[in-house]
C-alpha cells in the first residue's frame, strides 16, 4: 500500500490540481484511515512543503544548511523529525519579513495575537494559503460540528471591531454556517441579558450555539448563576471555545467546573462543551470531538519534544514541548516549536471512531509570556474596566 | 494589496535596530492592534539627524512606515522635517488599502514630534 498515495499526489500535481487541497476536502474520510496511511499522506505533503520552502526561502534554507538538512534530505514521515523548526518568537520580530516564502506582493492576509508583552505575532498569508485555509478550518468545523444551520451567539469581538486578531478570524468563519450568529460584544463588553433574550428567541426556532473564549462564557455562566436563570438550550447545541484557559492575571478557568457549569445553567450535556486549540502562526486547529479528545488534523504533525533535548521527540502519553509540523501553508515554513508544553494521547484510536494524534495542553513553558489572543483581549477588558473577576471558576 | 512603496520599505529595510547612546527615542503604539514603534533619533551639532533607527511590531505598513521615516529625516534639521506640507505627508505611504491606512496617523505622529524640536 505503502506509496500510493506519493504516486497520487503526484499525478495530481502534473495535472494542475492541489494535492493539499485533495486532502483537506476529505477530511471525513482521512480522519477514519488507519494511522499509518495517514502518516504516508502527511509524510509526503511536508516534504513537498519542505522543498518550496527550502526553494523560495533564503532564511529557511540557511537555518536548514546550518543543521546539515539538504533538499532530499525530507522524502516522507519518517524523516520529519529532522525538519529545522522555527521559534515561534521569531515571529514577533521586527524582521520578521524574512519569513517569507512570498514576496509581500503576494500577502493578502495579516493576522496578528498579542500576549502580555503586548508586542504582535504577526502572520502574513498569500492567496493560495488562504485558498487552503479557508478550505480546512471550515473542513474541520463541518467534520466536528456538523453545522448547516441554526443560530450562533458570539460572545467576542467581531471581526469588525477586530479583523486582524487571529482568533476572531477563526471563529468568524462559523458565521457562514448556520442562519444567524449575531455579535453582542461592543466595544469591549456585552450584555448577558441581550444574550439571554437572543438565545430565548430562537427557541422553536434554531438550534443554538454559543462561541467565544472560554473567559467570555465564563462570564455568561456567572450571569446566570448569580441571578439563579437557567437556560433550556437543545440536544444538539454546542458551547465552542478557543482562546485557552488561562488568564491574563496566570490564574486558569477550571475547565471541569466550566463544564459543569455549562451543563447546570445552559440545560445541556456537558460533552456538548468543545475546546479547540490553535495559533495565529499555525494554520489549524486540533478540534473536540463528543469524548472531549482535541484532534490534530491528519495533515498536520504534532511533534512532542523532549525538554531537555529538543531534537528528540518524546513517546506518546509523556510531556514536552509542542513543535507543529503544517504543509499547509505556502507563505512562511509553518514548521515552528511552539511555547507550549503538552502530551498526546497514548492512543491514536479515539472512541469517537476518528483515527490520529490527540493532543492534551498543559502550559507554557517557564519563561514564556502569557500570549493569546483572549489574553489581549481580557487586558484591554481590564483596561476600559468591562471586566469583571470570577473568583469562583479559577484556580490557580 | 501592498504598494511598492511599503514591498520596499518592508522587504528591504534600512534603518532597523537601536542607537547606543541616542538623543531621543520615540515610541508610538497603538492599542487596538497593538502596532509598535520605537524610534532612536541621533542630531549632529546643527542640529540635523546624524542617524535614525527604528524597531517596529506590528502589520507590513508600520513597519514600512518606520523605514520611510528614518530615511526621510536622516540629514535634516527639524525645520526641514516639518517642510513638508501637512496634506503631502499621507502621500509618502503611497495608496493605501482601508486596512493599512491606521499607518497615516502613524507617520503623522512621528512628524508631530519633530514640532517639539523646533522650540
């Protein structure tokens, strides 16, 4: 079986068509083969991604001659774990234009998060790579959410008060898949009785969703506890969260307790509750599905590496810092060691039938600044004062 | 989307890093998409920019607009600076996408500061 796939793609390829796009439209069907097929596709999507880096790249390919990697040096999965990997902080810096695989003629898009340095992480994407990225996130919500209709609730910044921060563009895109999804956040604060009102008119009427950082939610929830209001959503509704747990102040939202909190005020089942993990300088996002089990896409490469030897990677079930491995993208090598420490779970089977690495965050390496879009946003909350602190959901 | 003004600025940057020993630094941001921009000015004895760098956070246009801005003032005084008629400083960045044009108000603020030279 082995190679089917290489010869695939590459007839794809010679007939003018996007092998990445082949594989990100059959994401039902790639998230249910068996591992190793799925390790044979990703294998030759990054060394395909690998080689026009290293082309059109004059600072990647330098960072690759300094660690003796040539051109055929990548050929398939087995030899990812060689990849040179760019610090995720080098995106932050002032010349960061080198970054780029494309001239910045090409850029369409720049999306940016801030952390507690309050200095952006700026990520710039051509055309193509928003072709792919469209492409696969909105892949990935249909293949995890199944929306084509209903009603979402954001509470967070739209994307007109703030088109650049990557985790509002993400979450956007869900807009487009159901009937309506209003906004209530304005000018950084929204009103949980608005909310309140908009979720009790779609009943009868819509299925209901609510997305938004989990400490905007949070936020709803101790509305409601506060004033004793339990709400009645549906069997099929689902709480969406990206942005992390953490807080601006290091304090963390406990998420067992926001749970249970989601399933006593919102009337729902606390597996309805989706995490979704991701960053602006990645171009996925490792989605829950109904065993609470976050998937990384099966083009995608979460490389666990060892703390104290960053070359090696680490066995499944144990701990280290997270490098993430995306042929997606044709702007900049998305091949970057993250500051984040995580595990992945020991089985690559999931109850939910999916097939794949399932990755489980822990925090940020010491040292690291607390960085996420939420993170600004909850600053800036704190800034104008709309802010309010929720000590019975935190925990240090 | 981006003019050949700010490919240039951007892609080949001239004035990026710090001065040891500067005569000011200017640090402009702005808060809601958090652009930043630290500028470290140096003047001869006539009182004309013997030397500008800049470090810059931000979209592709802050950063362009940071590299135009050192390379404008360099050898002038503060009075030639501000020669500039006010309504001909938005042209410096070239046409301008909606998106880019928070980068006008940028550059207006670093000519801004030259006015407090001039006392």
């Amino acid at each position: 079986m082995k190679q089917n796939y290489a010869a695939l793609f590459a007839q794809l390829k010679q007939h003018g068509l996007d092998p990445m796009g082949a594989v990100t439209a059959s994401q039902a069907e790639l998230y249910r083969m068996p591992y190793q097929t799925q390790q044979e596709i990703k294998g030759w999507l990054i060394a395909e991604n690998f080689r026009f880096h290293y082309e059109n790249n004059a600072y990647y390919r330098e960072l690759s001659e300094s660690y003796h990697v040539g051109i055929d040096d990548i050929k398939s999965y087995e030899d990812i774990i060689k990849l040179p990997l760019i610090p995720v902080k080098r995106f932050k810096q002032s010349n960061s234009h080198q970054l780029l695989s494309k001239g910045l003629g090409d850029i369409e898009l720049e999306s940016r998060s801030t952390g507690t340095s309050g200095i952006p992480s700026v990520t710039r994407r051509c055309k193509r790579t928003m072709d792919r990225v469209f492409q696969a996130v909105a892949g990935v919500y249909r293949e995890f959410f199944r929306f084509s209709k209903g009603g979402i609730l954001f509470l967070m910044p739209s994307a007109d008060e703030m088109p650049e921060m990557g985790m509002v563009k993400a979450l956007t895109v869900l807009s487009g898949m159901v009937d309506t999804a209003p906004c209530i956040f304005k000018e950084m604060n929204f009103s949980s009785e608005e909310a309140i009102d908009i979720l009790e008119s779609w009943a009868n009427k819509h299925e209901r969703h609510i997305v938004g950082p989990p400490f905007l939610i949070n936020r709803f929830l101790q509305y409601l506890e506060k004033n004793d209001i339990r709400l009645h959503l549906d069997r099929q509704t689902r709480i969406i969260t990206l942005g992390g747990w953490k807080r601006f102040t290091g304090m963390e939202c406990n998420r067992k307790v926001f749970n249970q909190r989601c399933a006593e005020y919102l009337g729902i089942k606390e597996d309805q509750v989706r995490d979704m993990y991701g960053l602006v300088e990645g171009n996925m996002l490792a989605v829950e599905c109904s065993k609470q089990a976050k998937h990384v896409p099966p083009w995608v490469h979460f490389s666990v590496r060892d703390l104290d030897n960053l070359a090696k990677e680490v066995p499944l079930g144990e701990r280290g810092l997270l490098a993430i491995i995306d042929p997606l993208t044709e702007t900049y090598p998305s091949f970057i060691l993250t500051e984040d420490v995580v595990y992945l779970d020991k089985t690559i089977e999931c109850a939910c039938g999916r097939v794949g690495q399932k990755v489980n965050y822990l925090s940020r390496i010491s040292g690291a600044e607390l960085g996420c879009c939420a993170i600004n946003l909850e600053r800036q909350m704190s800034e104008k004062g709309t802010l309010e602190e929720d000590a019975c959901l935190m925990n240090n | 989307m981006y003019n050949p003004i700010i490919i240039k600025h951007f892609t080949e940057p001239t004035h990026v890093g710090v001065l040891t020993s500067p005569d000011d630094v200017i640090e402009l941001g702005n808060p809601i998409c958090d652009d930043r921009l630290i500028m470290h000015l140096k003047f001869d004895e006539a009182r004309r920019v013997l030397d500008a760098k800049y470090q810059a956070y931000g979209c592709a246009t802050a950063v362009a607009t940071g590299n135009l801005f050192c390379e404008y003032v360099l050898g002038k005084t503060p009075q030639e600076v501000l020669s500039m008629p006010e309504e001909e400083i938005p042209t410096m960045l070239g046409e301008l996408a909606p998106s880019q044009r928070h980068c006008i108000e940028l550059l207006g603020q670093l000519f801004c500061h030259f006015k407090g030279y001039r006392s």
